[in-house]
C-alpha cells in the first residue's frame, strides 16, 4: 500500500512538470515565431497582417496558446531575436551563441 501511495503521488506532480516543459517550449516557440516573422515584416517581404497571420498560424498548428503571442515578455524575445537575424532571417545559428540563449530564456523566464 504504501508503494502504491508513493506512485500515486509522483504521477500526480509528474503532469505539473510537464506542463512547466510544454509552456517552456510554447514561450520559446512564440518568441522564435516572432522573431522571424518580425525580421521578414522588417525586410518588407511581408505586410503586418500577413505577420499577424503568421505567427498566430504557426502556434495554431503546433496546438501552442495564441494568447502567448502577445505577452510583454513573448514580444521583447522576439524583437531581440529578429534584432539578432539581422538581415539573414532564416539563420538559426543565433541560437548557438549561449550568452545570447542564456539572455532570451531570462526575458521568457524560462528555467
């Protein structure tokens, strides 16, 4: 019995945990989303409402929250990310610059 009770207990925090790994990953994804999105509007190979579409298009496939897109620190991510894209918009070798990983996990508080 009391093994029964102390499995009982783990699965029962083990779906807190991976809500915390979903959000985590919905966060970045947005952030990602965004970030690539913003860099082509900024190129002018997009219209506003084609990112608009866009993004929220992208976390609908994925079954990802909307409303993460437009979260204060969601969009600063991803205005640093499109920063960081500079004019190659597709390049996802920023993100293997730690410091600056390190850098968006904190705004998405992320841990």
């Amino acid at each position: 019995m009391k093994i029964f009770l102390i499995s009982l207990v783990s699965l029962m925090s083990f779906p807190t945990a991976l809500n915390a790994a979903s959000m985590a990953k919905q966060k970045g994804y947005a952030a990602g989303a965004i970030g690539t999105n913003l860099c082509y509007l900024r190129k002018g190979m997009i219209s506003k409402e084609t990112f608009v579409l866009s993004v929220e298009n992208l976390m609908l496939r994925r079954g990802y929250d909307t409303d993460l897109l437009y979260k204060g620190n969601i969009k600063k991510a991803g205005r640093l990310i499109a920063d960081k894209l500079g004019n190659n918009c597709n390049n996802q070798k920023i993100y293997d610059d730690k410091i600056f990983s390190e850098k968006i996990l904190k705004i998405l508080k992320v841990n």
